[in-house]
C-alpha cells in the first residue's frame, strides 16, 4: 500500500464522517431538541442562577 493510496483513503473517510453529521445536525427529528436546547441559553430562569457562586 502506497502512502498516498493511505492519505486518499483518510480524506474520503473524513469527508463520509463531515457529511454524516451534517446530515444529523440538519435532519427534521433533531430540529425540536435542538431548538430547545438553543432556548435554554437564552431563558431567564431564575433557580439556575441560585446556585450558582457570585462574585
């Protein structure tokens, strides 16, 4: 096996894993969870703070 048969190989298989997770991440049974856990950074929910350590 030649190295740049080996270097080929990597960059197809990284390029299948690229194109796997972005299929993932835009798929239409994630959009909810997502979406919610997008909010989460955004609510004001006053018990997170709470427990918290200020300073």
């Amino acid at each position: 096996m030649d190295v740049n048969v080996l270097r080929s190989a990597v960059t197809v298989l990284s390029l299948l894993v690229f194109a796997g997770i972005v299929v993932w991440a835009y798929a239409r049974r994630n959009r909810e969870r997502f979406e919610d856990q997008g909010a989460l950074v955004l609510s004001d929910d006053d018990a997170a703070l709470q427990g918290g350590r200020h300073e």
